[in-house]
C-alpha cells in the first residue's frame, strides 16, 4: 500500500518537473497540456481550432495505455490564440469521441487532464475528462495595460503643461521674460504685428492628414510584430483584425486626397493634360519602388527574376491611385456651387454631376462579381471564396482564394505571387496566394472611390461643415448597412464574407464605413471645433511615403530590433515594436519641424 502511494507521488514529482521543465521554454501563445490515461487501452487527441471554419480534426496527441498500477502520461504544447475543442478517441474501438470538451488556455498555463473510467463505461463506451490546473496563466494583456497607462500619461502630461503654458499667469511672466530680454537686442529685423497678420493660415484639412498619420503609426506598429499578440496580425481568413484596417484606410485617403488635390490644381489653371502626365509619373515612381523594394532584402541576394514577387502594396496603391485620379482628371468639375438649390439635383449634387465615373465604378465591380462568382476555375467549385487547405472539411484542398488564385497564377505565374498567404498556418494550405492580387485590386478602386466621394462632400459643402458631417454619417450607414446583409452580422455565414486578402464587396463596405465615421469624427474635433491639433499623428500623416519606406528598410537594424532576453513574454517585444514605432514617429516630427516632405 506504502508503495502504491509513493509510486503515486512519485509520478506528481515527474508530471510537476515536465511542466516546470516545459513551461520554461514556452514562448508566446502557448500553454502546457498533459494527459494522464489511466484506461487501459491507448487514446489519441484530435483537436481544431474555432477559429477555423469548417475544419477536420488534426491528430494531437497519443497517449500509451496504463499499466496495472500507474496510468500513462504525455505532454505537448497548444495554441492559447483561439479556442480548441479536442475529442478523445479510444484506441481500438470505433472513430466516435468518448470523450470531448472546449476550452480557450491561457498563455504559460499548465494544464493536466486525466481520462478515466466512469461508472457507466462498460454500457455506453464513454470515459470521463477531468480537467486540474497545475499553474496557473500569465495575464497576456497586461503588458498592453501597462503601455496603455505609460503613453496615457505621457499625454495627459503633455497637455497639462500645454495647459500651464496657457495661463495667464505663464504668460505674463514669459512676457515680462521677453520685455527684458529684448532690450538687450536690437529688433529693427523683428516682423511687425500688421506682417505677421499677413501670413497666409494654411487651408490644408488637417484632420485628413491625421486621419493617414494615425493610419501609418499602427500599420508601422502592426509591421513591427504588434508585441507578439495575434490581433495586430492578419486575420487567418475572414474576419478582422487592427492590422487588416490599415491598407483600406489608405486606400480610402488616397480618394479623398486625389479630390481635394485636383481640385485645388484645376482652381490653379492646371490643365487637364498636365494633370495625366503628373499622375502618370507619379504612379511609375510607386509602382517601380514597390517592385524592387518589395523583393530585394540584405539577405536574398542578387535580386532574381526567377522568383520575384510582382504584386505588392505600393503596387497596389500606385494603380489604384492611378485609375481615380485618371477618372478626377477627366470628370471633375471646377466648381459645383454653380447648380442651384431648386434644382432636384441639388441635394445628391455630389452623385449625380459625376455620373460618368459611378457607371464606371459600377461596371468595374460587376466585373469583379462575375469573375468572383462565375469563372470555372479547374477542381474547385464555381465562387468558392475558402482558404483551402482543411477548410470546408477537406474537400478543396488546393482552391485558397478560389477565382482570384486562378487569376493570379495565369497572369502572374504561380512563382510570382505571394508564397506564405495568412491562412497556410491555421488552415494548412499549400498553395501561394497574393493579398494584393489582380481580382482584389478592383475592390481596393471601389474602396478608394468612397473615399473620392468623401472629398466631393468636402470640396461642395465646406462652407457648411454641420452638412459634411451628415453626409458621413448618412455614407456610414448605408455602407454599415450594405455589409451587414452581405455577411447577414456573421464572420463565415454570410453571403460575401469580410476578407482581407480577397478584398472582398463586404471588406470594403465595412472598412469604407469606419473610414467615414472616424474622418467624420476627426474633421470634426480638429478642423471644425479646433480642439486638437492631430498630434502627434500629425507628422507622420505629412510624410509618410518617407516612414513607409524608411520603417521597413530599417526594420532588422538597431534600434528597432535587437536580441531579445525575455522571448516568451510580451514585455520586451511590446517594448520593442513600441520603441520602434516612437522613433519614426519622432522622426516624422523633426522632418515637420524642418519643413522635409518627402513627395513624388
């Protein structure tokens, strides 16, 4: 009996090392599973993710059969991203669970289950799961609390002393200060008040140059690693996650630059031909940087026509920005104050005197819809919009993107696309496929077209801001509205998921209704109510080809990487990609203060 009871303890002393010993090589989203059997017969654990839509169960683990006196023991390291359910199967009955159950670990947590016998085994074949936690999870998030506390403070800092400052005290001393100062000083060269009022006040829209700033600062921070956490990565398939907001808000400023830009030029006397030939340009100039700059790295070499990858995300932008501003160039009206308030069109001024480029937008996404949904594509179903893989149980392993994929391949050569698509980890494709593929590239013009459209409101309302905001707000909803009967308010259900790499109708309804309410929402705080100045987004907003470029030639090099000590945390990473991200920031600022705009 002593011996039963020190063999007992004994096995908890060896269990407790493999979980000390294992937990101390844990890294990032990963938890510690050990599985005690105490059947005698061997079981296996197959697991899927819930974040994998229709997926097969995979294999996880074996367990060996117990002995007369001891139960078998395994361990393996599991996922603490999304949720898992895992069925128990017996080894030499049938492929029914005996045993099943769902569960979301924490990061670093140490899990023991035992599978045993029930009372009831020997009528129904079922086992018992019972779950004990032998340590417990570190808190993820409190990293991110933590950073969220230090840069909060940081801003209320700042303007407290921008408060201070204000004082009329402050400024009474600073003054008297100067008074003092200056009459030690010559100041025959000082600007006289009547000069300094005849500086002109810039007309620049402020808000949309912190709407791209802000907009650039978290896609930098995404690009840096996110502090290791899965949200700031792209979403696997559908859904959304912060990084998959970036591009769109990009690509929905780029319409509405191309408006209030052209406008401003066409007031100038620029001709229409001067126009094409400046856009023109500037659409080589991005296009070439992001086709050299997205294949050649310190590592790769010499760069190899063999396997470069043709689409990217200046590709992308540079063609999209291309094909609105053609359509501003050649429909843009000068001044739309000419039509009258009587007249029927007055209220949807806006829609109706661009006529020619809505049944242009309209034709290009009816082409998209088509393509989607009726191209045969060979050995997948006709509109299969799946990741492949183990998706949709099995059946079409090698369909990841199903038309847009086809697409690619046959104009771009399977070589020359995107190798490691976000759904290859979690879905266990095999295929390449292109986020910034040929199919997708319409919907990224749709998308900058609603952002176009923003600029239309601005440039006939501007005198009546309170109606700028009411047309976001009406452009929200129905976009808003839009997506919700695509996806019928579901990740996977819906008719037309929301996807990031397929850019799909629904992706850009939804991300060209939260480009219109946060533009909304900052027009209103900064250029309208004056009640911030856009900082610090600011900055990098006015000179982001520069900060693009420049965050990811820099990326491997110190300071914004170095050797981390504490791998298995979000500590050092979060602080790292934090770090990174500050200084480009900080960068952007002295550029601003040095008066650099780095433009093409």
């Amino acid at each position: 009996m002593a011996g039963k009871h020190f063999a007992a303890l004994l096995l908890v002393l060896v269990v407790c090392l493999v979980c000390f010993t294992a937990a101390e090589e844990l890294g990032l989203d990963e938890a510690l599973l050990t599985v005690r059997n105490h059947f005698p017969d061997y079981i296996t654990l197959l697991y899927v993710s819930d974040y994998c839509y229709q997926c097969l169960f995979q294999p996880l683990l074996t367990v060996p059969s117990a002995n007369s006196s001891l139960p078998a023991n395994n361990t393996i390291i599991v996922s603490t991203r999304f949720s898992l359910t895992i069925h128990v199967i017996r080894g030499s009955g049938s492929n029914d669970p005996v045993c099943s159950w769902k569960m979301l670990y924490g990061e670093h947590g140490k899990y023991i289950i035992s599978v045993h016998s029930t009372p009831m085994e020997q009528e129904d074949g079922t086992l018992q799961c019972d779950t004990v936690l032998s340590k417990h999870p570190s808190n993820a998030y409190l990293p991110l609390l933590v950073a969220f506390g230090v840069l909060l403070s940081i801003t209320g800092l700042y303007y407290l002393i921008g408060y201070i400052f204000r004082l009329g005290c402050t400024q009474s001393f600073f003054e008297d200060y100067n008074r003092r100062a200056s009459s030690a000083f010559s100041n025959d060269s000082a600007p006289s008040q009547e000069q300094i009022a005849d500086v002109p006040k810039s007309k620049r829209l402020l808000s949309l140059d912190t709407f791209r700033g802000f907009s650039l600062t978290i896609m930098v921070f995404c690009n840096y690693g996110g502090g290791g956490y899965w949200f700031f990565e792209h979403a696997p398939w559908n859904g959304l996650t912060i990084a998959d907001l970036v591009m769109p808000w990009f690509v929905f400023i780029i319409g509405t630059s191309v408006a209030l830009a052209f406008s401003s030029m066409m007031k100038r006397g620029v001709h229409r031909s001067q126009l094409l030939r400046k856009l023109t340009w500037r659409t080589c100039v991005l296009m070439v940087i992001g086709v050299f700059f997205i294949n050649y790295g310190p590592a790769d070499g010499p760069l190899s026509w063999r396997w470069a990858r043709i689409p990217g995300v200046l590709q992308r932008l540079g063609f999209t920005y291309f094909v609105v501003a053609v359509m501003y160039a050649c429909f843009g009206k000068q001044n739309l104050e000419t039509v009258q308030s009587h007249q029927w069109s007055a209220a949807v001024r806006d829609i109706v005197a661009y006529w020619p480029e809505w049944i242009i937008m309209i034709a290009l996404e009816t082409v998209s819809l088509c393509l989607t949904f009726l191209l045969p594509v060979p050995g997948c179903p006709t509109g299969y919009l799946g990741p492949g893989g183990m998706g949709n149980y099995g059946q079409y392993p090698n369909c990841t993107g199903g038309a847009a994929e086809y697409i690619d391949k046959w104009l771009l050569g399977r070589n020359h696309i995107y190798q490691y698509p976000s759904c290859m980890e979690l879905y266990k494709t095999t295929e390449p496929f292109d986020p910034e593929g040929v199919l997708g590239t319409i919907n990224s013009v749709v998308m900058a077209f609603f952002g176009l459209q923003a600029g239309k409101i601005i440039l006939i309302y501007r005198k009546f801001p309170l109606k700028i905001l009411k047309r976001f707000l009406i452009w929200g909803i129905l976009l808003g509205t839009v997506s919700a009967i695509l996806t019928k308010c579901t990740r996977d259900e819906g008719f037309i998921p929301v996807n990031k790499n397929l850019w799909s109708l629904s992706f850009v309804t939804t991300l060209s209704c939260f480009s219109f309410f946060l533009l909304g929402l900052m027009y209103y705080v900064i250029d309208v109510k004056h009640w911030w100045g856009g900082q610090p987004f600011i900055y990098p907003g006015m000179n982001s080809i520069f900060v693009y470029v420049g965050h990811s030639l820099l990326a491997t090099y110190f300071p914004f990487k170095w050797e981390m000590k504490n791998w298995n945390t979000h500590y050092e990473l979060l602080a790292q990609d934090l770090l990174g991200t500050s200084i480009w920031v900080f960068v952007a600022y002295l550029l601003y203060k040095q008066k650099f705009f780095l433009k093409i």
